[in-house]
C-alpha cells in the first residue's frame, strides 16, 4: 500500500488534529472548574474580561486578591492583583539533560509555581549576529519548555542569551559590545531573534551580559552608554512581535560589576531586573585583597540589602526588581579542620559533586544527599537567610532551602520586590521539592490550572429554567419571551407580562425561557369578570400572580400557569404553593414536605390574612420535593435593593419615604430567579415589592460518547490489521536496542504475520529523502501514542489523555500485553531511558512501528527466563580478535583480547612519549620533529586507584552488557563485574595532532578523505617549540603560570595531580572510541561476518550499530584551550602581539578533525551496508517467495535500508560543542 493510499484530506486533517491534540491547556469547563480563575469559551483558565467576560463558562465571579480600591491589609498588592511576590522566573538549563546523573528535564519543571521559564541559553553568532542555540540538541528542549505552556498557559517562556561563558576568551567574548555599539549589527540580531523567538513559541527574552565595561570581562568603556540604547531598541523591536515583547535582563550583586550599569536609562526599557543575589562568595575570592578566602556563604541576606541600595539611589521602581535565589550551594575545602565557621579560611573548592561535577558546587539535590548520607550538624544563620553544614572534616557548602526561602521571601515582600528567581529550576530534584517549597514561601495564589481531572464517562447537563426578569428588563439575549394562550387575553400574540412590584408604570416584569430547551405554554388564570380565583388548569402549575384587575375581596388574584413537562420549568414542577389566605393553617402535601421559603403575597398576587394590631400576616408556604439533590432551589435570600449596577432609580417625588428608604426593589442577580414576591410585611408601607431569588440547580447526567474516542478506537484496531509505516520508523529505528536483539529459540527476527509493511510498491526499495515527511496509514496512532509519552513526563493528566491512555490499552495492550502503559512506561523510564531522553514523536513511531518487537523485548526484559541471548557487549571480541584498541595511541591492546572477571594488576598509567612531526620547514628546509611526553595519570587496581584519587564513585559501562545493540551509558555500573580502565575523555593523542596542525594548518589525507588546510595564522615552529619548555626560562615575569606549557595541557585533560578529570570505563566502552578513528573491523573478520547466515547476519548489524557512539567532549576541551589561552597570552607579552590565535587554531582543528572522523565512520558504515544488502539480496533471489529464507532475507534487506537513513541522520559530531562552549552557572 502508497503512503499516499488515503485522500490528501484525511492528511491535512492528520496534521489538524495533531495542532488541536496538542493544546492540552484548554482543559476547563463546568464540570471541570479552574482552581483559581474564570473559565473562558475557549477552555483556558485566567482573569480579566478575556476570561471572565460576557462569554465566561464557569467560576466567573472570580475576584483578584487586591486592586486600588481593595488594598491589602499587609505588604503591598503587585501588578498581577495579588498580595505579596509578582512573577517567579526560573532558569533552566539545557544542559542538565546531558549530566552524568540527576538529569533534568523540562517535563519535570513543576507547573503552577513558576510564571517565566528562561531557558538558558542562547547565544549570539559573532559574524552575523544571528541567534543560536549553544547546541544544536537544545532546539528539541526549547520545544519541549514551550510546550508546558500548553498546560499552564498562563507561562512565559523566555530565551536566556549569553551567560558567564560567553564573555570568556574566545570568539564571543566581545559579541555583546560589538553588538550594542552598532545600529547594523543590532537589526541583525534583532530580525535573527524575533524568527527565532517564532519558530519556538518564546515569549521573551532575557539578556544576560556578563560583564558590559568590565575589562576583566573583556567589556569596553562605551558599553556604560551603548547598553541602554540597545535595550531600547530592542524593546521597539520586540514590541512589534505582537505579543513576544517580555524583556528582562540579569544585573550582577557585586558593586564591582554593577556599576557598569545604566541601570537609570534602562529601566525605561526592560520589564524585570533579575538581581543575582547569590554566589556573592566563592572560590575567587581567594587572593582577593578586599574580600579574602574566607569561609563566607554565597548568598547572604545582609549583603542583599546592601546590594540592592545602589537600586534605590537610581530610583528603580521595586516591583521592577527580581530577587536571585540559588538551588545549589557554593563548597569549600576547609584551611584547618578546626576552625569551621564563617571567617574562617578555606583552600580550595570542595570535591566535585557526582552529578554537578565541578569543583566548589554542589546542587540542593546533592546536598540533600550528603545530608542524608553524612548526618552532619545544621547551622542555620537566621540573620544572613542561609544554612551551613560540614562533613568528612574538612568539606563545606552553604545553601538555602525551604526556612531561608521563607526569609528571603519575606523580605522581598517588605520590600515591595516585583518577584522571586531562581538559578537554576534543573538542580532540584526530579520531583520539584525546592521548586513547590520555593511557591509556597513565595505564597504563589494563582495557578491557572484546571482543578480536577474526571476519569469517567459521564457528564452533567445543567438545565436553566424559565424566569420573571427584573422591572423594565428584556429578555437575556437568545432566551425567548412567552405569550399568553389563556382565553382571556386582549390579543393573540399577547406577552406574558406582570406589573408587580415594579415602582415605574409601564414598567414589567417578562417571563422568558432558555433557547435551548422546550418552552411551556402560559397565560393568565382565571379572571371570571374581575372576581379572580388564582387556580390553574389540569396539567399546569403556578409559576406568578397579580391581583391586577381583581376585585377588592381580601386574597383574590390571578395565577400565572404553565404546562408541565417541560425541562425549562422542571423545578417549579417540583413545587407548589399552599393555599391562601388563612395561610398558616395549611400543610404541604405528602409527595412535597419541604418548606422553601414562605411569602405573605406568595409569589406576588396574593395575600394572607393577618392581625391588624401587630401588622403582621401569614405566610404562605412553598412546598417542594427535595428528594433528588440534583433538582433543588439553592441559596435562596430576600432582596428588597439589588441592583446590577450599584445603585438605584427612583421616582423624583421621592415616594412614600424619604430618599430611597421608601421603595423595595424586586430584583434578581442574573444568576438566579424569582421564586415568591412579597409587597407586606418588610415592604409594608413602602412601594414595591421584595423577591425571594434562588440559585436554579437542574442537572442531569448523561451518557458521554466522544466521537475521537471511537475515532481513536477504530483506528488503532485498523492499525493492527494493516500496519503500515513510513521508512522513518520501521523496524530497527532504534538506536537503543535496534535489531539484534532475540533469544536462542527464536528462528525469526519478527513473526511475519505482525511484521510492519514499508510504505511504498516494494517493501525494501524505498529509501527515505530529507525532505520526506512520515506517513502512517492510522491518523490517530501517532497522535496518541505521542500524547501517552508527553503524558507520563509530566506531574499532571488532561482528560483527554486519560482517554488516549485507555484506549491504548483496551486495543494495543489487549494483543501486546507488555504494551500496556503500567510496563511500557517502566520500561522507558527506568530500564531504556527513552521516556524523557529521546524526540516524544520519533519513540512514539517506532512503538507503533514495532509493536510485537517491542512487546516481546519488554518481556524478556522483565519477565524471568532461563533463556541466553545470542549477542552481547561481552561477546565482541569472539567475532573480532582486535575488539580492544587503546584510544589514547590507537593502538591495539593485545592483553585485553578476551574480557576476564578479575582485577588487573597494572600500576599508574606511565608518561607516554609523542612524536609531533611538522615535516620539512619550508624556508630553512630543517626537519620539524619534537617529543612531548604526557604526565602519569591513576590507573589500575580494576578502577579502584582511580576512585580513591578523585573520590569518584562512578564507573562507566555499557548499560546493557549483555544486549549489544544497547549503546545507552550506565554512569553507575557495578565495580566487582567488569575489567575497568581510566579513561582520558579527551584522547592524548590528539594533542600532539593538533600541534601539528597549529604549525602546518593541514589536516593530511587518510582513509581515503581529502586533506584540509586553514586560511588563519600559522604558530611558527620556534613558537611551538615553547610548548616543550619551562615558562621560567622563557616568560617569567610575563606570567603567573608555572611548570611546562605541554605538561599543563596534559595535566588539564586528567593526571595524577587532576584526577578529576578522568573516569572509570569497561574495556569494551573504552576501546570504542579507538575503533572510529582507524578501521572499526578488520577486512578479514568482516568477511567471515559477512556470509548468508542468519545469526552471522545480526552479528554483522550489531558491528556497525556498535560505532554510533558519540561523546561529549566539552569539558576536557574547555580545560584544554584555556591552557593554550595562557600559553598565547604568555607569548604576546614577551614577544608582543602575535598574528596567530593558539586557541582558535585548536578550536578549529577540533572541528575539522571530528567532522572527518564522523565522515569516515558514515563511509565505513554505508560501504559494509552495502556489502551486506547484495549478500542479502542473492538469498532473496535465490529463494521461493514465501519461504523463510526468502523472509528473512526481506526482513534483513529492510532492516539494511533503515540503518543507511540511521547512519545519515546518526553519525554525526555536533560541531557547535566547539564555537558556542556554555558552561554551568549563569
């Protein structure tokens, strides 16, 4: 079947239902009320006309907590009508995701705390001055943040550009300056940022410039003037976006770097200033004559204030200014374990946390831990807002949490502050633990989130009822005005029309009913020649009366009677009035006992007999049938001077009293109606009449049929008849388990009878473009199998995700037990990490692509079998003798060709010498060879010399050992299992290769690619040559380095002295990235793989799936280039200003060596496809259709054409990790 088998229709409204599907904030209704908030037409939660206006659904007469007129009676009512804090920004960093361990990702930002997300970050391209993403795997987590909107969709969401790093040396360091200093560059960015701002649904942005003006910073003088200016055209540009206008910008606590800020000037321009009230102390401060290295916290409420009165000289409003909060600690190594308390002296940074993995921070999340696992002794400083602990005797960190949060909040509050942020939502915990503390000591009222979620099928249907308006009032608009059918009406057409209580002639009350519901038919009775006798017809009840026209006899009226059994007046039916007159000796009837109320005038024309000495009547009784709590009169009260607006109108002589006290009104709110009238009693001696108005509550329940459940339903069950996908998703597009996987016993790699079909004339022919979309042949499966996945990251569950989830599993659960959402999501979450990790769409297509594959692997992933896999990690070197290549020399370890369960006796790894050869010099003619020798680095004891050097705990290992098609990393492997090694991240090898380049500027040929040569500045040779030397003997007085340039490059990248930097990896991972910088296979074992063999034949796919490997290398390169940068700033001051960059060269040569290794990798790979499709093809030609030869052959010539598309879109090296380097911290 074409993926083009149905209509271009049924296509777009794919498409259409995906945009209505994804809008999962409209979620309010009648029966599904806001928590705070009115709900508007359109199903969203808010405040303000928009929601609360004349097309309001439910909760509209919600109030704002405070306006001019109703102050708050403490602290000071904020821009948003509430008491207390404005906005809570929280910024989220992108790179959490990609930590070792306590990933976080956006799905788990708590919704309903926070108002602004700024995402961070951003960065500005120094040529063109367009915005970026700092990496290109940022752009699905920007989507991802955005799309919380969808759920709470009072958030903003604002992009953070720029960050500490960005002012660092390198080729941004002065992007910020170059940009305010020109009204050229400034349209650039501008028309950059308002597409970018488009493409991802950002409603703002956050300038986070780190330092303007500050040389240290690598700020010029002029920035003071040309900020402000900037932001002002910035905010024009902005506010012709139509709505993505939001602007805020960071300012620093420290005095130092603040008072490079126009902050005058640019209050005019942004909306919040987010003060950085944290990280005041820290390891910088060492050295520092005015501050020392001293054990100081690094957030601190005394210093706050002092920071903020620079604030105030400047007149900046306080609802203008945002104050920082930290969810992570500053630590400390202690001097002397001794003397541990704030003034004493620190010498250095504390151990890196596991997670956070940098010297001198600890997230909450981690400090949590240490708590928990050390129990050491809390200090709370109550005047400074901030918590201390120690452990391990010498280790130190300060922090807040939910009692500083309270303080901090406080105090904002007194001060009027516009709100609370946060830096940074990702060090939290998973389950929003500071964030909701945070909330709650923010005192955060408004969430406009809906409030429940219903699980059932049901609904209920409220019923308005038929009702007298208010004097002189028309009908509201679309209800419908009765006429009179009594026989004693004027006229046909006559209306249903009562002059009571009203105090204007030709004033009248109208009896209206509901437009959507039967009207009854009316009129007036009986009249009998003015001799009134207020009874109604059989089958008619009395829903008014006047005495207008009767004769004077004490009691008698005219009763206004309706039909019965009409829904617009099934509550008056529930109802009846007592007799009149000698009213108190009537009782109700026994079919309706409950007295609602009693009226004198009953519902407006009659009358009661009363004692004339007193004053005072009878009353007559209105006796209903509570018995069904879903038809009853609620709420009722006596109103005798409602107005909808406020005030009244009244005759000029004043009436019978004097001003206004001489009338009675007989008004309803619009939300309730008129069930009695009384002009004695209360009224007595006063013009006009009371009314007793009661909240109408008719409801019935019914049955729900949602046409997209069973639009769902059917499709899904049309689905497993005929399930055919797009060559996008097709079986083994997947690069977590892929193929490979199966169990001896299993002859075939997917029963045929459940194998998806490929889209297109042949099952194996397509080969997917770039520019072709993915088709399935069920519009909905996609949809909810995405919807499922979205669901189950977030904290929260819309109603029609309820639905979806059941609906997957009565169909798709019901063939595909281990699909069912209770183990699928486990089994995502917990044993793959796909569930948070991988594109929602791309895992939702190839689930449902896979199903039985799926199913059967979940299975025997969880469920106990005696059963052993026909592959795994463990079992690569028995197909590959040379499976183990040393990565740091590309060299083959031969002592490793089997793996064995035993520690290894090698000692430290020792010095290694390099050759660095720049060929022949081309002006001399000398050779230009040199040996640098690395530096001694922990190694050996099975990992345990490593752990004890670095304290880190951590052991890298494939996560799945014995699924080789698993490449997922565990960072928590058990040590007693594997053979472990110390890896360099960062391949020591390459050092010498790019001092080679930096003198060359040639990448030389090999594997059959071309060479490259750059265009920059070359280091001469006898500059070069400096690498190898003390910078005592050449550049003392120059520098503050010390030691040889070459040796500090190696320490950076991990050595004894830097353990740090290295970690533990099994053998097989370690020897992976050796294997993708030469030949991954040789030709000789590639050809024994290569044979028409259906196991040889996996074995073969699990080889080439196994080079998808890609590492983050940002890090060890960062440490790597500031080395260079020193080694280059040394080099201008003795010899003056060098043409040549040292950190751009390797800069440059690391983008163009990785980009030709992950281009001789996808040569490699699409070559041995090749080679394995046209083995496969000859058994497909050879066979009997239908075989299970010809079968498998098909199954694998498909599975080959989906590894092509894979390696196109997998072996790939994000290039940008090298020009955009965003490090933690803001």
């Amino acid at each position: 079947m074409g993926f083009l088998s149905r209509p271009r229709l049924v296509y777009l409204l794919f498409f259409l239902c995906f945009l209505i599907a994804q809008t999962a904030g409209q979620n309010c209704s009648k029966e599904n009320p806001c928590a705070t908030g009115c709900c508007s037409k359109h199903g969203y939660c808010g405040t303000g006309d928009e929601f609360c206006g004349a097309d309001c659904v439910d909760t509209c007469n919600y109030k704002l907590g405070c306006d001019a007129n109703n102050p708050c009676a403490q602290g000071c009512c904020n821009k948003f009508g509430f008491c207390g804090l404005g906005p809570e920004f929280g910024y989220y960093e992108t790179w959490s995701t990609r930590r070792r361990c306590k990933q976080f990702w956006p799905e788990q930002i708590p919704l309903g705390v926070y108002t602004h997300i700024n995402v961070a970050f951003a960065v500005i391209d120094p040529d063109t001055f367009e915005v970026r993403p700092s990496l290109t795997a940022d752009i699905e987590l920007f989507k991802r943040v955005a799309r919380l909107k969808q759920e709470d969709p009072d958030l903003k969401v604002y992009i953070a550009i720029g960050g500490w790093s960005y002012n660092d040396p390198g080729p941004t360091a002065t992007t910020f300056s170059d940009l305010a200093a020109s009204t050229s560059n400034q349209n650039k960015f501008f028309n950059s940022l308002t597409k970018f701002m488009s493409t991802y649904d950002l409603d703002g942005v956050d300038i986070d410039w780190e330092y303007p003006a500050a040389d240290d910073r690598s700020g010029r003088p002029e920035d003071f003037d040309n900020f402000p200016k900037f932001l002002k055209n910035l905010k024009a540009a902005l506010k012709r976006t139509g709505g993505r206008d939001g602007l805020s910008i960071t300012l620093p606590a420290s005095f130092w770097y603040l008072q490079h800020f126009d902050i005058g000037n640019m209050k005019k321009s942004v909306d919040f200033f987010n003060i950085m009230t944290y990280d005041l102390h820290g390891t910088w401060d060492k050295g520092n004559k005015w501050t020392g290295e001293f054990l100081d916290a690094h957030t601190n409420l005394t210093e706050i204030k002092a920071s903020l009165d620079l604030l105030w000289r400047n007149n900046i409003p306080p609802d203008q200014v945002v104050l920082g909060i930290a969810f992570y600690g500053r630590a400390y190594t202690i001097a002397d374990p001794s003397c541990t308390k704030p003034g004493c002296l620190f010498a250095s940074g504390a151990e890196a946390g596991d997670c956070s993995h940098e010297v001198g921070i600890l997230m909450n999340s981690e400090i949590d831990e240490v708590i928990a696992g050390k129990r050491p002794r809390i200090t709370y400083d109550k005047d400074a807002a901030v918590k201390m602990i120690t452990w391990d005797d010498n280790q130190w960190v300060s922090y807040d949490d939910i009692d500083t949060f309270k303080l901090k909040a406080d105090f904002a509050r007194g001060k009027c502050l516009g709100g609370l942020m946060v830096w940074a939502v990702s060090h939290d915990h998973t389950n929003g633990t500071y964030s909701l503390a945070l909330g709650e000591a923010a005192q955060r009222k408004f969430k406009a989130l809906p409030d429940t979620i219903k699980t059932d099928d049901t609904i209920k249907i409220k019923h308005d009822q038929c009702k007298w308006t208010n004097c002189g009032d028309l009908c509201p608009d679309g209800w419908v005005l009765l006429r009179r059918h009594d026989d004693d009406r004027h006229h046909d057409g006559e209306w249903m029309l009562d002059d009571g209580g009203c105090i204007f002639k030709n004033q009248d009350h109208r009896l209206c009913c509901p437009p959507d519901q039967d009207a009854p038919t009316c009129g007036w009775y009986t009249f009998n020649n003015g001799d009134c006798e207020g009874k109604c017809p059989d089958g008619s009840f009395e829903l008014g009366g006047t005495n207008r026209g009767c004769s004077t006899a004490f009691g008698n009226y005219q009763a206004a009677c309706c039909t019965s059994g009409q829904k617009s007046t099934a509550l008056y039916e529930k109802c009846e009035w007592a007799a009149s007159f000698e009213c108190d000796s009537w009782k109700c009837p026994a079919e309706k006992t409950d007295v609602l109320l009693k009226s004198c005038n009953g519902n407006g024309g009659s009358a009661c007999g009363g004692d004339w000495r007193t004053n005072l009547n009878e009353e007559r009784k209105y006796c209903c049938d509570s018995s069904d709590e879903n038809m009853t009169f609620d709420d009722c009260e006596w109103l005798d001077d409602y107005s909808e607006t406020g005030y009244q109108v009244i005759p000029a002589d004043g009436g019978s009293g004097s001003g206004g006290s001489g009338y009675c009104f007989s008004s309803c709110p619009k939300d309730k109606v008129r069930v009695a009238m009384e002009h004695y009693n209360t009224c007595n001696k006063k013009t006009g009449s009371r009314a007793k108005c009661c909240s109408p509550n008719y409801t019935t329940t019914q049955k729900k049929v949602d046409p997209m459940v069973e639009l769902w339903t059917a499709d899904l069950k049309d689905w497993l008849k005929n399930p055919t996908c797009s060559t996008g998703y097709g079986y083994g597009y997947d690069d977590t388990f892929g193929v490979g996987y199966d169990k001896r016993g299993f002859t075939d790699m997917l029963p045929i009878e459940y194998a998806p079909r490929y889209a297109g004339t042949s099952g194996i022919s397509l080969e997917k473009r770039q520019d072709q979309q993915s088709f399935f042949t069920s519009n909905s499966i996609l949809i909810v199998a995405t919807d499922i996945i979205y669901t189950y990251r977030m904290t929260s569950r819309t109603n029609k995700a309820v639905k979806e989830i059941k609906v997957w599993n009565d169909v798709i659960a019901a063939r595909y037990t281990y699909l069912a959402t209770s183990t699928l999501i486990p089994f995502l979450r917990d044993v793959t990490g796909e569930l948070f990790s991988v594109i929602a769409e791309d895992l939702a297509g190839r689930i449902i692509c896979n199903l039985e594959y799926w199913n059967r692997m979940i299975k025997d992933c969880t469920a106990p079998s005696t059963l052993d896999e026909v592959c795994a990690i463990s079992d690569l070197d028995g197909f590959d003798d040379e499976y183990s290549i040393d990565p740091d020399t590309y060299g083959t370890n031969s002592a490793s060709t089997k793996r064995a369960l035993h520690s290894l006796d090698k000692r430290d790894g020792a010095p290694r010498d390099f050759t660095v050869d720049c060929g022949t010099d081309p002006i001399t003619g000398q050779q230009r060879i040199m040996i640098i020798t690395s530096v001694a680095y922990p190694n050996g004891g099975n990992g345990d010399n490593l752990a004890n050097a670095n304290g880190l705990t951590v052991r890298f290992a494939v996560a799945n050992q014995r699924v080789c098609t698993d490449t997922s990393i565990d960072p928590n492997a058990p040590n007693n299992l594997w053979t472990w090694v110390t890896e360099h991240i960062f391949e020591l090898q390459l050092i010498p290769r790019s001092i080679e380049f930096m003198v060359t500027g040639t990448l030389p040929a090999v594997q059959g690619l071309p060479d490259f040569s750059t265009g920059s500045k070359r280091m001469p040779w006898d500059i070069a040559q400096l690498l190898n030397q003390d910078y005592s003997t050449w550049a003392s007085g120059h520098t503050t380095a010390t030691g040889t340039p070459i040796i500090r490059i190696f320490n950076s990248l991990g050595s004894k002295i830097n353990p740090a930097r290295l970690v533990n990896t099994e053998t097989h991972l370690n020897s992976m990235k050796g294997r993708l910088r030469k030949q991954p296979l040789g030709d000789d074992t590639w050809r024994n793989l290569n044979v028409a063999d259906e196991r040889a034949g996996r074995a073969g796919m699990n080889e080439i799936r196994m080079q998808l490997v890609n590492r983050h290398l940002v890090d060890t390169y960062g440490a790597a280039i500031y080395e260079l940068g020193v080694f280059q700033k040394a080099v201008n001051s003795v010899f003056g200003q060098r043409d040549f960059s040292a950190p751009n060269l390797f800069r440059t040569f690391m983008i163009n060596f990785m980009r030709r290794m992950a281009q001789w990798a996808s040569n490699w790979l699409n070559s041995r496809i090749d080679e394995l499709f046209v083995t496969w093809q000859a058994v497909q030609n050879a066979a009997t259709p239908g075989s299970h030869a010809y079968q498998v052959a098909t199954t694998y010539m498909a599975d080959l054409m989906e590894f092509r598309e894979l390696v196109r879109l997998r072996v790939i090296f994000d290039e940008s990790i090298f020009v955009y380097m965003q490090t933690p911290g803001s």
